[in-house]
C-alpha cells in the first residue's frame, strides 16, 4: 500500500490514525492528533507547527539508524512543510508579480523556456501506475502557458499512456541558468486534420514518410493546471489562472 503523510505534521498516516471530518468520516489527509471533526486542532502557523513537533524528535530519532539533533529535525521540517497541503501556498500566476517578488517574471520564463529550450521532458503514467517520462522535441506551437502542441507517433508507446491515462506533466531545464520549471495537466492526444496541419514543418517526412495525412503523425496537446518552478535557489508552486 502507499505510505501517506498527514498533510499537517508530516506523520505517517495509518487507518487508526486518520483524522475525522465533521460527519464522522476519516479523513485521508490529516492525523487525528492534528485534525478531528472536520477542524484544525492547533491555530498555529507552520513554523509554530514545526516548534511543537520538534518536541518529538526522541520518537522519530526510535525509527532512525543514525539519531539527529532537534536543530537538524527542525531544519528538515522547514524543507519538507512547505510542500504539505496545509502550508502549501499556491497563488495564480497572474498574481504572480503583485503578490509574490519572487514569482515576478515567471509567466514570461515559461514562455522563453518553451520557446529557446531544444528538448522537453514529457511524463506519463503507465498501466502499472508508474510514471515514465521521455525527452522530446520542444513544442511547435503554444497558447500563452497553458497549453503547449507536440508531434509524436500515433503508435508509440506513450500516446498509448495518454490514452489510457490523461494526466502528465511537461518539464524544461535550464541547466545553465540552474532553471527548472515542471508543469501539471492533461494530455489529449489529436489526430484530426486540421491539428496536424497546425503544427506540421517542412522536414518532417524524414519522421513521417506519408506527410501531414500519415497514419503514424498525430498531436499531443498538453493543458496546464499547475506547476512548480525552481530559480535563484528557491522553489515555489503556483496554479495557472
């Protein structure tokens, strides 16, 4: 089975201890000791949760081959909490450069990415459940940052994934510029003719011999929901508006 975490304290959650929402129910994403009947238990902000779990390093320190300080303890928390769904902060990028200076400029490094970056790391998820990502080719065409058109095989193997299985991601990285930006979505895959028309370039019958009609052509259209970007040493998460 999948090993969870509460989405409050980090604790792995087991079935005895889930949390409660209002109606009784467990809850899948909260501890019991942070979340019952459908509310928080403590008020606090995430580094005033990261003070009072700190207070448990003994017991964490039962589960580890090499004991760690409350400092260190502290430290690892204040790397890994912010990627729990409680503390998570998630603004638009259109609100990116009123709200966040750290977010300025981001929609505009989607975009030189998309375009100057030669190769995209495209992922799927395989009927194991697996994720499975492949170099390609950056996209031909893209409306705005939300929605990007790739070329690819009708037969291979990661149209099949797309079929059985929308959700993917795209990645760029700018290993110069120590820039990475992964964005989550939705994978169509199209095969009528006036998408491949759209993004079909002289040269490619060296990959598709019968034209833009070839059985094997088709178009990937991937819609953004929300990602993540990392730049100047710090990483932040955002939703596409």
């Amino acid at each position: 089975m999948e090993l969870k975490f509460c989405q409050s304290c980090g604790m792995p959650l087991t079935e005895e201890l889930l949390g409660t929402n209002a109606d009784g129910s467990k809850n899948e994403e909260y501890c019991i000791y942070c979340y019952k009947d459908g509310k928080f238990l403590q008020n606090f902000t995430m580094d005033e949760m990261i003070e009072h779990c700190a207070q448990f390093v003994g017991e964490v320190n039962k589960g580890l081959p090499q004991p760690i300080t409350r400092e260190e303890y502290i430290g690892q928390m204040k790397m890994y909490f912010p990627h729990l769904k409680r503390w998570r902060k998630e603004i638009t990028i259109n609100e990116a450069t009123s709200k966040n200076p750290a977010l300025a400029g981001v929609k505009g490094l989607i975009a030189k990415m998309a375009d100057t970056l030669p190769v995209t790391y495209i992922s799927s998820v395989d009927e194991e459940g697996f994720p499975c990502t492949k170099a390609m080719l950056s996209p031909r065409v893209r409306e705005g940052i939300k929605t990007f058109y790739f070329t690819t095989n009708t037969f291979s193997l990661r149209v099949a994934h797309y079929k059985a299985n929308p959700k993917a991601s795209i990645y760029f990285c700018d290993a110069k510029g120590f820039k990475g930006m992964m964005l989550r979505g939705t994978m169509e895959v199209l095969t009528d003719a006036k998408s491949k028309e759209m993004i079909w370039r002289d040269g490619d019958t060296q990959y598709y011999p019968g034209g833009v009609t070839d059985p094997n052509y088709c178009v990937l259209k991937f819609t953004a929901t929300d990602g993540r970007f990392y730049s100047d040493f710090y990483p932040r998460s955002f939703v596409i508006g």
